[in-house]
C-alpha cells in the first residue's frame, strides 16, 4: 500500500469502480441471453401444432370472422352503392352519383322496375361467405357433425406425434403475450445497463 492517501483512495475508488464495471457487464450479458431466449421462443411458440379439438374449432370460428368481414366488406358496399346512385342501369342519371335515392327512385325501386343484388354483388360468382353472414350457425353446426364423423387423418394428425402438439390457442395466446411483456421487461433492463455502463465509460454493443 501506498504512503500516498490521495493515491490509496484513488486506487480503492479504481478498484470498485472495476467490480462494478464487471458485475454490470456480466448482467447485462445475461439480460442479452435472456432476450435472445425470449425471441427464439417468440418465434417457436407460434409455429406449435394445437390440440385436433381446437383446430376444428378455429374452423368453426372463420366461419363468424369471414362473415362478418364479408357483411362490412361487401354487403354494406352494395348497400351504398344502391343507396347513393352508383349502380348503373336503365335511367342511370350521373348527375345524381352519390346523392341518396329519390322519393320517385325508391318507388322505382320497390315496386320492380331495377335489379338488384345485396347479398352477393359480384354477379359472375358464388361467396360462401354470404352464408356465413345470414346462416352461420347453421353451416357451423353442419361443420360440426361433419367433422365429428371424419378421423384425425383427414386432419393430417396422423403426420405428428403427441410430443408435437402443443396448447390450445387460448393458452397459447396468454404465453405469448406473457413473453412479450417479458421481453419488455428485459429490453428495458438493458437499456438501463447500457446506460449505466456508459455513464462509467464503457460502451456495449448488441
């Protein structure tokens, strides 16, 4: 040891300032591992098989989805369209284009004089989506006991193992968002680190 105080506190401060530098450099190592980790389940966790049961049961709820994006989609724009003179035909007046029916219009209208398709306005096709709007509990309880009679083969099942198929998407869902706000938590952390190994003069990188 030195005779030197100002020397002996100098080299003490040094001394610490070192294991401190060291100690933040080994967390914030660690909080890197951690959110790498959390990433690569992040990108797994999603691509996991789900239990037979619940996959029959995301059919199931397309058919809800995809009717209700149909209704706004397509239904609600025949809708206008028909409503504010921009379906074209016998007496079409461009003049009016965008402007509501008119009393005599409707009348028109009503008592037969125009066609008119709402329900499926691309005339050249079928939607079964038109289906899932207006009868979609029918066609999901059809689905349903259709499914009920077909094997887990015609669901490619018989292509995985048990080991293979992992949670229902509910519990799914909740991982997932569970590692997000891990990873926030992580990614907050080591900005704190950064900061804090900067302020002593060390810089980091990744």
């Amino acid at each position: 040891m030195s005779s030197d105080p100002t020397f002996d506190a100098a080299a003490t401060a040094f001394a610490q300032v070192q294991s401190t530098v060291a100690l933040l450099q080994s967390e914030y190592a660690s909080v890197c591992a951690q959110i790498k980790d959390t990433q690569n389940q992040l990108s797994s966790v999603p691509q996991d098989y789900v239990p037979l049961a619940d996959l029959q049961a995301a059919i199931l709820d397309l058919i809800d989805s995809s009717g209700s994006k149909y209704a706004l989609n397509e239904i609600a724009g025949a809708i206008t369209n028909l409503a504010t003179n921009r379906i074209t035909g016998s007496g079409y007046d461009p003049d009016n284009r965008g402007k509501p029916l008119r009393f005599c219009d409707l009348e028109s209208l009503v008592n037969g004089a125009g066609f008119v398709q709402l329900l499926t306005p691309e005339k050249n096709m079928f939607n079964d989506q038109v289906l899932y709007c207006f009868f979609g509990q029918l066609v999901k309880q059809g689905l349903t006991a259709i499914m009920a009679q077909m094997p887990p083969s015609a669901f490619g099942y018989d292509k995985l193992t048990p080991a293979q198929i992992g949670s229902d998407r509910v519990t799914r869902r909740a991982t997932i968002a569970s590692l997000n706000t891990q990873l926030s938590t992580l990614q907050a952390q080591k900005a704190d680190l950064a900061s804090k190994l900067s302020a002593l003069g060390i810089s980091v990188r990744g």
